[in-house]
C-alpha cells in the first residue's frame, strides 16, 4: 500500500489504524467520508505520528482525536 497516494482507500485505512493504535472507544464519530483529499496530507501527518509511538496519555489522545476533529469537511 502506497499511502503517498491520495486515496478514499488509503484514507480508510489510515483511519482504521490509527483508531486501533488509539484504542479509542467511541471513534464512530470520525469515518473516512468525512475528510476530503485537501485534507489528505494532515491526515497522513497524524496517522505517522500515532504510527511511530507506542504509548499515548490521555490528553494525548484527545488532542489527536480534536486535531482530526478539525480536518472533518464542512457538510
């Protein structure tokens, strides 16, 4: 998987992962239909960064869910 490309594919994916890392409950609130591709570059930021750590406080992971929060597309 080449998630240099962007992709609704990739998106998911990135998505999927970083809500696994996370472990967080209640992430239905974020879906991949709810980011476009201008936002496609800060997803794949925060996706690296939740990627490379192992361990994340609780004030961390609320900030990484409010940061993805913010890339949601308007409706």
């Amino acid at each position: 998987m080449n998630l240099a490309e962007k992709s609704a594919e990739n998106a998911e994916y990135m998505i999927e992962q970083i809500k696994e890392r996370l472990n967080v409950i209640n992430f239905e609130a974020i879906k991949p239909s709810h980011f476009d591709e201008e936002m496609y570059e800060e997803l794949k930021d925060i996706y690296d960064h939740v990627m490379k750590r192992t361990t994340f406080s609780p004030n961390e992971m609320q900030a990484i869910v409010e940061e993805l929060g913010n890339l949601r597309k308007e409706k």
